[in-house]
C-alpha cells in the first residue's frame, strides 16, 4: 500500500513545481525584481530547510570543505542563474511554455552525457529529442501561421533555463557520487545563493513589502519556500526509495507543464492554442520515451 501510494509523491513534486509561476508573478506585481524575488526564496528556503535536517537527520548537515566549490557551482546554475531564467520566462511567456520549456532540459543532459561521459546515443533517443523540440516548436506558434507568438526575450530565457537545469542535474549526478544527500545540497547552493544575491536585493522594496502587512507578507514568502522548495524537494526525495528513477521522472515531467497549464488557464486565462496543446503532448510523450530509455536522466531540483 505504502508503494502505491508514494508514486503519488513525484506527482506532488510535479505540481508543486508547476505553480511556481503564481509566486513569481504575485512579487513581481509588488515592485520586486527577479535577484530580489530569487533572494526572498532562497533565504527563507535556506532557513526552513535548516530546521529540518536539524529535526530529522543532523548528520546531513557535514559537508567537506574541498567539496564546496562542486556546491558553489551547483549554487550558482541551479538557485541563481536558473531561477533568473526561468522567472523571466514565467513572466514574458504563458506559464505552461515557460514550464515545458523547463522541462526540456533531459534533452540537454543527454547530449552534455554523451559527450562527458561518453553514453550512447541511440536513434530512439534522437527521435524522442526530435519530438520533443518539434512539440516545443508548436507550444511556441511556429506552425499556425504567423511564426513565433512570444516574447523573444522571454524564449531566449526559456532556453537558457534549460540549459541551466541540464547543468545542474549533471552537477548533482557529481555530488550524489560523493555521497551527499540532495537535501544536503540544496541547503548548502541556498545559502551560498542567499549571500550572492543579498547585494543586487532591492531592500527598499522589500523592506516595503513587508512593511505593508508583516503577517501576509511573511506567510506568503513561507508558503512560497515551502511549496516550490521544500514540500518538492522531500517529496522527490522519498518517492525515489520506492519509485524507479525513471518513472519518477515521468511523472514529475509530466505533471509539472500540466499544472502550469492548468495554473494559466485558470488564474491568468492562458488559452492555448489547439496546435500548442497538441504540441506540450508531443513534447511530454517525447521526454517520458527518452526518461524511460535511460536511468542517467532525472530531475533533481532546488
């Protein structure tokens, strides 16, 4: 029963993930920009994640110090330069575009694999990445006529979130071969990106925020730490000791852009378009294929 139920985890992962946009959005609304809107996530995340190792496993707290610049750079990629990316992109795009452009980045790993570690490439996963890009290529609008619908900008850092998320998974394949837990790592990349970005924080602004309603704004920027953090974080986590990697993948992959989806329908009324719907089914189809042919490609998230 129990095995039943943790496939429900990565889901959990998935949908958690996919509603980060509305986070995004509602601060950028109140005057914040992405360092600061990234700062306000990353430092309340470092706290909350804190106090959980404390609560449930101290030991995961040690870290060696010849080990920390693997860290930084994870810190780096995956908390700063990814999340800078993807909130433009979940700004200037529909929030499923930005999300399933996101979640193009095994395409990425697979290729920096084949070339780092030397892994095979077979026709079916060349295929599956084929797929994957021609489905992107119509969530964009390229086939309905008039070309591409979005912000160029707004794509560009789509693109460069994929990029980015690709790096930070065969970054933490290198730290998970060192024997550290992910919650280990995504402490200590949150701290490191808590002090990188303290400097570009708009503290004005932020002071501002706060300012206007203590309590809300405060509950607020913990439920955001908690739902595209922490809840994911441990969810993945625990549904990876009774769910094969790849199937995890699969339904994490599949159910994050899905929520995003839902999230624009319903909260911005982000119709898409019948050829872009097509085309996210086309691009999920593809990834599950290439997640089911190779263990390697899995998504680890701060």
């Amino acid at each position: 029963m129990r095995k039943k139920l943790a496939v429900l985890l990565p889901v959990l992962a998935g949908i958690c993930w996919g509603i980060v946009g509305l986070f995004i959005r509602h601060l950028d609304g109140t005057g914040l920009d992405n360092p600061s809107i990234v700062f306000t996530r990353t430092a309340v995340g470092s706290i909350l994640l804190f106090l959980f190792i404390m609560v449930t496993d101290r030991g995961k707290l040690r870290i060696k110090l010849r080990d920390l610049p693997v860290v930084m750079a994870i810190s780096m990629v995956g908390s700063v330069l990814l999340m800078q990316f993807y909130n433009t992109a979940a700004l200037r795009l529909s929030l499923s575009l930005a999300a399933v452009l996101l979640s193009m980045s095994p395409v990425v790993v697979l290729i920096a694999s084949a070339i780092i570690f030397k892994e095979k490439i077979t026709l079916r996963k060349v295929l599956c990445m084929a797929g994957a890009i021609a489905g992107c290529a119509m969530l964009c609008g390229i086939f309905d006529g008039g070309g591409f619908q979005w912000d160029t900008l707004g794509l560009l850092a789509g693109i460069a979130s994929t990029i980015c998320n690709g790096v930070y998974i065969l970054l933490t394949r290198v730290s998970a071969d060192k024997g550290y837990s992910t919650l280990t790592i995504c402490l200590y990349s949150s701290l490191f990106a808590t002090i990188v970005l303290a400097p570009f924080t708009d503290w004005q602004t932020l002071g501002s925020y706060m300012a206007s309603d203590v309590w809300g704004s405060s509950l607020f920027l913990v439920m955001q730490s908690v739902f595209t953090s922490l809840l994911p974080s441990v969810a993945y986590i625990l549904g990876m000791k009774y769910v094969e990697t790849s199937r995890a993948a699969i339904l994490e992959g599949g159910s994050e852009p899905l929520t995003a989806m839902a999230t624009g329908i319903i909260v911005y009324s982000e119709i898409p378009t019948a050829a872009g719907l097509a085309g996210m089914v086309i691009t999920i189809i593809a990834l599950t294929l290439l997640s089911c042919d190779s263990d390697s490609i899995r998504k680890d998230k701060l």
